[in-house]
C-alpha cells in the first residue's frame, strides 16, 4: 500500500504534500498534536485510493470546519458548514428568489430549478420521462393530499415503492407537505417491514 502524507498546520492553515512513502496501515488517517499555541496534525492516505486533489479538497473542508468551530463555539458540529464561500456559491448559487440558498431545502432547490427550466426532462426510466413541471404538479397534488390526512412538518411517511418514476414523485411529496419520508424496501419480507415501521414510529 503506497502511503502519502499531507501535513496540516493550523490556524495558519499550511500545506504541505510530500512524496508517496510505503507502509499505510490504513486508507486514511488523521492524526493532529497540539504544540504551543498551535495545532498540527498529519494526513495519511493510500495513494492507489486518493489523489492529491481529493486530498487537499479533504484537508481544506477540514479546515474551514476548524475555522467554523472557533467562530462559533457553542454552535452544535452538525450545523456546522465544511464548504468554503466559493464552494457554497458553485454548488447552489449566491442566491434564488431572494433567499440563500444555503438555507434551502431539498425540495425548494427543486422548485427553484422549476422556475429556471419547467420544460426540461427531469426524469427518465424504461422509456418513461417527466419534466420538471410535470414532476412539479404530480409532487404538489401528493403534498395537499397528504396534508390533508394530517402530514406536517416532522411527520414521519413511509415509502414502499419500487423504483420508478411514481418513487421520486412521493419523495418530493413527502418533503413538500413538510413530512420526513421513511424508505422501505418492497422485496424486503413484511417482518422486516414492520420491525422498521415500529422502530421509526417509537
């Protein structure tokens, strides 16, 4: 296994790649010190497995989450961004209708793309094709019916679809009445079934 090791030095955030040595024991390892006033650490990776640009993109998430901690102490890690500003804006845009996107949700990434390209195929399966208008309006019609069965926000909704066109068009669904969707798996027997219906339900 070909080893590489990339050095991190924060908070001046350094970088530094040396040349591929031999002997990784794992695929990646972290391993960070604190020496003075500074926090190193050393980024170990199999070679065959990670390039260098995977790894500084690793190292720099890291290291903006570094960054966030320290802004934000009390903050919980979870809500925490690794991307940078620029990342941000390359995956969903400064803004759409106004909002910041990174506060968007799944669904209302989607909407927003309606609003760009409605005639556009979103969807293709075995010969079977939907536009983002079409997906749009089978999403919403699913939405005011679950709402009216009493989904809301944090409702849990099992999926038990096969793959297909009628599965993404239930996702949607789900998101938009403000439920969370809970995928079940239909070749799977009906104990496991219900075992995961009880456990998602307790």
């Amino acid at each position: 296994m070909t080893l590489s090791v990339l050095y991190l030095i924060a908070p001046s955030y350094l970088l530094e790649l040396n040349k591929p040595t031999a002997g990784a024991t794992f695929d990646l390892t972290l391993n960070l010190w604190e020496t003075n006033s500074e926090l190193q650490g050393k980024l170990e990776y199999n070679a065959y497995l990670f390039n260098e640009e995977i790894i500084q993109r690793i190292s720099g998430h890291f290291q903006t989450l570094l960054a966030r901690i320290v802004e934000s102490p009390n903050q919980r890690i979870g809500n925490l961004s690794i991307l940078s500003a620029t990342e941000r804006e390359q995956l969903l845009g400064k803004e759409i209708q106004g909002i910041e996107s990174e506060f968007l949700c799944l669904h209302e990434l989607f909407e927003a793309q309606v609003e760009k390209i409605p005639e556009a195929v979103a969807l293709k399966f075995e010969g079977q094709q939907l536009t983002y208008r079409e997906l749009n309006q089978q999403a919403n019609q699913l939405a005011h019916h679950l709402q009216a069965l009493g989904v809301k926000p944090e409702t849990l909704v099992g999926i038990c679809v096969e793959r297909s066109l009628e599965m993404i068009v239930g996702i949607l669904g789900i998101l938009k009445a403000g439920g969370a969707y809970v995928p079940l798996d239909p070749s799977n027997p009906q104990e496991r079934l219900n075992h995961i219906l009880e456990d998602a339900y307790r």
